[in-house]
C-alpha cells in the first residue's frame, strides 16, 4: 500500500463526511458505502454489501449501451450514473 500524506488523508476524510461516497470491487460487488450514501439511497450496510452494482440501476438501463460500457469506465475511474433509490 502507498502511503498517504496527512494532508491527503485529512481531504479524503472531508469528503467521506460530506458526499455519498460507494466502494465497488472491479467486478462490481459492493465493497462499502458510507453513511451519506447509504441514508440517500435507502439501505443498510447489510443489504448492500456483496451485491452488484446494477441493483442500483433501472432494468432497462441494464439493457443500454452506456450501461455495457460503464464498468469499463468505472475501472478507468470515469462516469457516473444515474442510480435509484428504495423510493
């Protein structure tokens, strides 16, 4: 692991606490989810974790050519997409 300035370490927390953040396995099992996240969204930690990404997109967003690619691009580092919620 490489390790992290203090100062890069205090911008990372920031802005744990301040946006949604999700942690996906490059397969695209969910790692973690903060607590922004997960009071946005509607779920646990228990109902999340280990899960697939594509449970936060629309059926037939699965079936779109954007969403084909998005793994690619999340890999890279790139994207985003419009998720759903427990609503």
């Amino acid at each position: 692991m490489i390790p992290m300035s203090f100062g890069a370490a205090i911008r990372l927390d920031v802005i744990a606490r301040s946006t949604a953040v999700i942690e996906f396995a490059l397969d695209g099992a969910i790692m973690a989810a903060n607590e922004n996240f997960l009071a946005m969204m509607g779920y646990s930690p228990q109902e999340i974790k280990g899960e697939h990404h594509s449970m936060f997109v629309e059926p037939t967003g699965r079936e779109s050519p954007e969403y084909r690619v998005a793994p690619h691009l999340i890999k890279l580092g790139i994207g985003l997409l419009r998720g759903i919620n427990t609503d």
